[in-house]
C-alpha cells in the first residue's frame, strides 16, 4: 500500500482463522498515517491518523442479540407525548426481535422495575407488547438505578454468541439514586470490559448530555440526541440494526510509544497511558464501520530514525482478547526544516487540522456548561482561524475543501449559538451531538 507515512504495516485478514467468532468474509483493516514522514531534528508534534476499517460480506442471518431496554418513565415523559412516541419506538423494536434473541425491559422513575426479565423472545411477542401498554409516567428520575438493573438483566447471558447491549433512554436529569456522573461512568466502564455495552438516548432539552455523551463512551456504544420524541423509532431501529452488524466486541487500541514519544491526546477518545504503553477504547465495531482516531504525538530531539508507535487492534470478549490487526510507524529527522515541509500531506494535515478544530469545539462546549455564551463563541470563531493559518489551507483539491468546509460548519454553530432563545440549550445539544458525530464517523 503506498504512503507517505514512514514504516507502515496494513494487517488484513479473515478472522476466523485466529478463532475470533466472526462470520466468513469478515476482515478488518489498521493503518497508521502521518501527516509528514519528518520531523526537524529539534522535534516537535506530529499527528497520526490510525484508519480503522471493518467490512463484510452479505450474511443470511445476523447473531442473536442479548438487549435490555432502560426506559425512563418520570412524570416528563408524559409532556409532549414523550411516552406515547417512546412505546411506538418499543413496538417497532419488538416486531425486529427473533425467537432466539433474549430481551429484558426496566422503566424506571424514582422505583425501578423489571417489567420483563432477561430471557428468549421466542414466540412472547405480543405478550411483551401488553407490558408496553402499562407504561405510564410517573415521579422523578432514577436514572442510575435503571442503568445498573439493566447492566444485571444483561449480565445473566453474557457470552460470545451474543451481542450484548443495553439501551438508556431518558429526557431528565439523574436527580434520584446514584447521581455523581463519575460513579455512573465508572459502572459503564466495568461493564464494557464484561463486553456489555451500553447506547444512550437523549431525548428533549432537560436531559444532561454531558452524562449521556460519557456513558455512551464510557460504555463502548452510541449515543444520540433527539429533541423531538417523534423520531424514536427511526432511532431505536437504526441502534438494532447495527446491533446485527457488529463484528468484534470491545475493542481497544494498544500502543507502545517509541523511545522519548509522548501521547498528548487521542482526540475525542478517553485513553490511559502508562510510561511508554497507551491504551485507547473503541467500543464495539460494526460492518462497513470507518473509523479515525487521531493521536498528537509529541517527538523528542534526535537524527537518523525513529520508530514513532507501534501497535494492536484487539477485541477483549474474554480474559485473553483477540488480536484483529497491528499497526508500525516511523519517522525520520532532518536538519532542513523546508525539507520537512515539502514532505507534507496536505490531505492528512488538513484531516488532522479538522479533528483539532473538533476538540477546540468540545472547548467552546464547556464555555457553554459555565453559561459564557460570549465565550463560546470566541473560541468557535478562534478554531475557524486557526484552520484558515493551516499550510492545508490553500492547498487545491479535497484538502483545501476539507478545511473550508469545516470552517463553514464552525460559523453555522456560532450562529445557532446567537439565534438560540433557549439559553443555549437547544444550540448545545444540537453542536455537542454533530461534533461527537463528526469525531466517532457515526
């Protein structure tokens, strides 16, 4: 495969051949690719870019599922017809069950309750549909409770010939039961390592998204905002769907830095670095799913070469892990600093110039979270310059587009921030959910 990247290994391969339980045809792909192949011999940052990609073929049927639904069912979901829409999503998702899918359903308010527990489908449909029809909202928020009944519906089948997830749906805040954002973070995380991972749904502009965004990472799954209940059942659908197109489980980026190299960021992912390894969650990956992860590396002084990350793609649904593919890059020094920047990608600069800018917009997100509007959008205004200063900037073709666009998008969230009249609320969930979609290619 031709790059301009340094040392690169492009690891493709049929999984099944190591004893991973992916169908025949399925194959994943890790690449590594830097913006330039130098660097001067005083160092400095670099960025590399690891394109991740699943593909498969065709399948005739798809693996069961262990799914377990968190409804919440506080008194707000009766406003707007929350509920009404929420238990038409419920019977969309029902008619797409199989009889050997195991499905559980909690609702919670300030009491949580099993509405039905973990167990096959089989031929129960319509008797899971009369438990819908009782739901019926009532009191206030237990968010966390729901969440942890679910994790334990969940964890009563839990095995590799399942996908197994739970699904979180709320429109309010977590004000009854465990509410610390870190505690309820920390309990997704421990469940994803068990290969359970969790989506949630935010729905209205009441909900916190901050803690739904982090459960959602934290657990390895998706999250969505949904200011309208009306397109729930799209959403639920859309979740299930790629429930029968997941291809490994838990997945983790293992990378052992070069002598001297600092990881500084893995922009838009929680990671863990210890000395020179690093470690970055993926969640689960689906068929046809490309994904980049863009790591700022920070390179210490040298001359000749230096081999820069190394690194494994691996799928932990049990103690020992699956190893999917591997990764090398390097780089070299050079005295002649125009020399290093003729060796520019303009194309993979201008990417990582992007993913900086969406990282600068998490930034104007916490501006948003102190109640500095103003603030916010200095710093949304200050990303679009900074992509404007980039080398890619003036580059012609699919570069120069790159930043342009971005830039454009940047001016379109400075202006919902303007024109919102909801303090903010709707401008953020809205910016938050398209940066977070724009960083996870989902």
């Amino acid at each position: 495969m031709k790059t301009a990247a340094g040392t690169l290994l492009t690891l493709l391969f049929a999984a099944q051949s190591l004893g991973f339980s992916l169908p025949p045809g399925d194959r994943i792909a890790v690449t590594g690719h830097l913006t330039c192949p130098a660097v001067s011999t005083a160092g400095g940052k670099v960025y590399l870019r690891l394109a991740i990609a699943a593909h498969h073929h065709q399948r005739s049927t798809r693996k069961p599922v262990n799914l377990c639904v968190v409804l919440d069912r506080s008194g707000s979901m009766s406003d707007e017809s929350k509920m009404t829409y929420a238990k038409a999503a419920l019977y969309t998702l029902i008619d797409q069950l199989h009889q050997e899918d195991i499905f559980s359903l909690v609702i919670y308010d300030d009491v949580v309750e099993v509405l039905r527990s973990a167990s096959r489908v089989g031929r129960d449909k319509d008797g899971i549909r009369a438990l819908v029809d009782e739901i019926s909202p009532r009191g206030w928020t237990n968010l966390g409770g729901g969440m942890v009944e679910g994790f334990h519906q969940v964890e009563k089948n839990t095995g590799r010939e399942y996908i197994n997830r739970v699904i979180l749906l709320s429109d309010g805040l977590a004000n009854q039961g465990i509410t610390d954002p870190q505690r309820l973070q920390n309990i997704a995380r421990k469940q994803r390592d068990h290969a359970i991972s969790l989506s949630t749904i935010g729905v209205g502009l009441e909900y916190n998204e901050n803690l739904m965004v982090g459960l959602s990472e934290n657990g390895g799954g998706n999250y969505y905002f949904l200011e309208s209940s009306r397109n729930l059942a799209s959403v639920l659908r859309r979740e299930f769907d790629r429930l029968g197109d997941v291809v490994a489980q838990n997945v983790t980026i293992e990378i052992e830095l070069g002598r001297g190299v600092r990881l500084l960021d893995a922009i838009g992912y929680e990671h863990s670095i210890n000395k020179q390894t690093a470690s970055i969650p993926m969640g689960d990956l689906y068929g046809e799913d490309v994904r980049d992860i863009t790591l700022e590396l920070d390179v210490p002084p040298g001359s000749g070469s230096l081999a820069l990350a190394n690194g494994k793609l691996v799928s932990r649904t049990s103690s020992e892990g699956v190893t999917l593919g591997s990764f090398q890059n390097g780089i070299r020094y050079e005295a002649n600093t125009a020399s290093v920047e003729r060796q520019r990608d303009m194309t993979e600069q201008a990417r990582a110039d992007v993913v900086v800018s969406t990282r600068d917009v998490h930034k104007a997100m916490e501006s948003l979270d102190r109640g500095d509007r103003e603030e916010a959008t200095r710093a949304l205004s200050g990303a679009g310059q900074a992509l404007m200063s980039s080398p890619a900037a003036a580059a012609p073709g699919p570069a120069g587009d790159a930043i342009r666009e971005q830039v454009q998008r940047l001016r379109g969230y400075s202006d919902s921030l303007r024109s919102d009249d909801k303090g903010g609320r709707r401008a953020k969930k809205a910016i938050q959910y398209d940066n977070y979609q724009q960083q996870k290619q989902k």
